[in-house]
C-alpha cells in the first residue's frame, strides 16, 4: 500500500501547479471574477491538504520509530510543508495585489466615463452563467472534500494497523514470558526432589552406621 503521505504531496504539487496556472490566466484576463473565485477556492482546497499533512507529520514527529520513518525522510517531510505553504503565501500575495490593482483600475475608468445603462438581459444571462460556474465550483469543492476524507481514513487505517501490530507483538512477549516462568517452576520442583532425595540419603547412612557401632559395642561387651 502507498504511504498516504506520498499522495498527499503528489496532490499538493498539482494544487499548486494549477494554481499558477490559474493565476497566469487572470493576469491576462484580470477582470474575469469567475477565474479569481476559482483560484481563491484552489488556494483554500491547497490550504486546508497542507493542514492534513501538517498534523500527520506532526504525529508522525513524536514517534519516528514506530511509523519507520528515518530522522532524514521526517525532516524532507517538514522541509515539503513549509516550502508548500511559502509557495501558498506567495500565490494569496500575488492575488490580493492583483485585485488592489484592478480595483484601482476599475475607480479610474468609473472616474473617466460615465456609467452605461445596463442591459437587463445582458445580466440575466450573466447571472445565470455564474450560477451554472458556481454549482461547477462546488461540485468540486465536494469532491476535493471526498479526497481530504478519505485520506484522513486511509491515516487512520495505517495507524490501526500499526497499533494491531504492536498489540501482537506484547501478545506473543506475554506468552514467551509465561513459557518461561512455567519451566523455571518445573525446575525448581525437579530441583526441590533432588535435594529431598539427597537429604534421605544422608539420613539412612546416618541410621546405618549408628547400628554399627551400636553392634560392635555389644559385641565388645559379650566379650
């Protein structure tokens, strides 16, 4: 199974690609609002895989061992979050600047010209337009929600699995421990009938060579 965290970066890097993209088009077309909404919600989407990824390398931070994850790849992952969300920063920046620089723009030609009687019509179908872009919009906002779910699940599973792993691995230690314990009191009662054996031993040598002497003394005695 790919680790979680590679697809997440891999989704990042297009985000963030698309987002220039994005933005390059509206510099060209810097009165379109519906490119700028698009690419507010493309940044928004950016913002919100960088906190995902952000919190899992957190987790990951405090136990690298447990996750196998090397000392070198922790860092490469936290050198990825904050370059990813300095290109982020940069992508708002260059965003809010265009739109200081159209709304300038728009107050000079307002200043310049009278303004023309709207075609009912016209705006109708404009509305209608950006009504249709906004259902596109959300759409994909709903999917680009799906994505983050379901990464947040495929965390979770991998974190489960790890957990089962470690709970198998104290299951298996509790039992060699009780294996153990189970053959040193085997011992020690082979041990403890080894002694008793002996001491019975000594005991029947000292009843033997008491009768003995107590024989020879009669003897000497009869004599």
């Amino acid at each position: 199974m790919q680790d979680p965290y590679v697809s997440a970066r891999n989704e990042i890097e297009e985000m963030l690609a698309q987002a220039q993209g994005k933005l390059q088009q509206l510099q060209l077309s810097p009165q379109d609002p519906t490119q700028r909404r698009e690419l507010k919600h493309q940044l928004v989407s950016i913002d919100e895989a960088l906190d995902d990824v952000r919190a899992t390398v957190k987790v990951v931070s405090e136990n690298l061992q447990r996750f196998g994850i090397t000392q070198a790849e922790y860092q490469s992952r936290k050198a990825f979050v904050e370059d990813a969300s300095a290109r982020l920063a940069g992508l708002r920046d260059s965003l809010t600047q265009q739109k200081q620089t159209n709304k300038a723009h728009a107050e000079n030609i307002k200043d310049s010209i009278a303004p023309a009687r709207a075609d009912p019509d016209v705006e109708v179908q404009g509305l209608l337009l950006e009504q249709e872009a906004a259902m596109v919009r959300q759409n994909r906002d709903l999917e680009q929600l799906g994505d983050a779910v379901n990464r947040i699940k495929t965390i979770g599973v991998t974190v489960n699995d790890e957990l089962d792993q470690q709970d198998t691995l104290l299951t298996k230690m509790g039992t060699a421990v009780d294996t153990v314990t189970d053959r040193l009191k085997q011992a020690n009662r082979k041990i403890d009938k080894v002694v008793e054996k002996m001491s019975l031993r000594k005991q029947y040598m000292m009843i033997a060579c008491l009768a003995i002497i107590l024989f020879i003394l009669c003897m000497l005695t009869i004599g």
